[in-house]
C-alpha cells in the first residue's frame, strides 16, 4: 500500500513552491488481527448502531455533534466542516523562524519529509532549506491535519525538510513536576567507573537496536501455524516451589567495580 502523500504550497513572504509531503515512519510491517468468531472462523464486524432505536446507521447518514446539553446535539456534516477549512489546508506558510535547539523534544511528534512536487520549483525549495541551514534555524508554521490546525516546524535535512507535527502546550507534563525530587549530584567516585562502563559499550548506531523481538516472535508463530504444527506440551510436575528471587539490592560500587572488570577481562579473551 502506497504512503499517503499531501500536496500543497510553501511559502514564504512573496516566494511560493508547490511541495509534496509523505510520513517518514510506517506501521504498514506490524502484525495485525482481526476480530473473528472463534466458534464459526468468521470475521466480526463492527458498525455505528442508533442508541435509541438499534437499527444500523448508514454511512450517508453518519454526522458530527456537538453536545450542548443532554441528548441535545448540534450537528455538523462534512459539508459544514469543509465550509470552515483554513488556508493552511493547502499551504505551509512560514511565518517565524526560531534557533533548532531551542525547539525542546518533548514537543516533536511525527516527522514527515517536505519535497518539492514540480520541477520549476526545486530553486526556491532549494533556496528557503540552504537559508535555514545556514542560519542554524528551523521555520516554524501551521498545517491542517485531521481536521484541526497543528503547529509544525521545517527542519532542513540533507537535500530535503522535515516537517514535524508539534504537540499542543496542554499536552506536554513539565518535566521539573517529575525530577524535582531527584539528587542533584551524583557521587564523583562513581561517575569515572560509570565512565569507563560507557566507554565499553559504545558503538555505532544502528536501526538493528530497535527491532521488535515480540514482532519477530509473532511471526514466526504464524508461520508455525501456517504449518498446522502443533506446540509441544511440557511435562508436567516439578520439582516443588522454586526459591524466592535473591534480592536485587547491591551495593553499586562493587558492582559496578565487577562490571568494569568484567568487560575487561572479556576484551583481553577476545
């Protein structure tokens, strides 16, 4: 299945390129279900159902609304909704520019790649990404998505622009409400231990390190099953009651004194 593409316009002040945006992610590889009946093998479907009168609703008939009181709606069909559309629906205007690093993380939500969809407007596409990079900023604007109006930013990367959804301000947790109570130093014996630790474990990095063990294990049931093979029964019985787990309070320089040593100790075999 082919990504969604949105087509539209850049802009910024008098100079205007038509673009094309896809998203930079996919969950078209994930595993996905259906509902079934398990005593029939058939598919469950779902449908909108009238609260009052349990018939079916037809799709023609579905509409939005908005509860002004109890059981009391105001409805808006699509054609209402299409009537309020902004013109950010079709066009990324650039309206302010800030520093990249002062856009903090936490704010970043989907990242899509910004292209120019015509060849007469790869100049100015070219032009407004190079000034971006040069200046060390991004462009921040506003884009219609689901039908409400998110703020974005434009980060210049490699020859093209990220475009990221930002999340709104009443979405994001102060982090200082979290970390308030946490040491604001740490011990400086420990730190050079913890030190030489990241220094053994540092390598290059690599999509490998986020690949899904539960995906993959997924998968590879489904193709047992494929196989009608049939999961092996483990015997049963014991041994009587396992002992309880030893507790997992150490003291963290000897422990990460063992660390240390141990990687150590490994490199030298190796």
């Amino acid at each position: 299945m082919a990504p969604y593409r949105w087509k539209g316009y850049l802009k910024l002040s008098l100079v205007t390129c038509p673009v094309s945006m896809t998203p930079a992610t996919s969950e078209s590889e994930k595993v996905r279900f259906h509902t079934l009946n398990k005593s029939t093998g058939n598919r469950v479907v779902s449908q909108y159902v009238d609260s009052v009168t349990g018939k079916p609703v037809k799709d023609e008939n579905e509409a939005k609304g908005y509860a002004r009181g109890e059981n009391d709606y105001v409805i808006l069909t699509d054609d209402d909704l299409d009537r309020v559309a902004l013109d950010t629906v079709k066009t990324i205007d650039i309206e302010k520019f800030v520093p990249a690093e002062s856009i903090k993380w936490v704010y970043l939500e989907k990242p899509n790649y910004l292209m120019p969809d015509d060849p007469v407007g790869n100049e100015a596409f070219a032009v407004i990404r190079d000034a971006m990079k040069s200046d060390g900023v991004v462009g921040v604007s506003k884009l219609v998505m689901g039908r409400r109006e998110r703020a974005v930013i434009l980060e210049p990367r490699g020859e093209g622009i990220v475009l990221w959804s930002l999340r709104f301000g009443d979405e994001v947790r102060p982090e200082e409400n979290y970390f308030e109570d946490i040491a604001d130093e740490s011990d400086p014996d420990l730190v050079p231990l913890v030190q030489k630790l990241i220094k053994q474990h540092t390598s290059h990095w690599s999509p490998e390190m986020v690949s899904d063990p539960i995906q993959e294990s997924l998968l590879k049931l489904i193709e047992e099953k494929k196989k009608a093979l049939k999961p092996k029964k483990t015997a049963k019985g014991g041994k009587g009651a396992e002992a309880p787990p030893k507790s997992n309070v150490v003291n963290i320089m000897d422990a990460l004194k063992k660390s240390v040593a141990a990687e150590l100790k490994n490199r030298k075999a190796s």
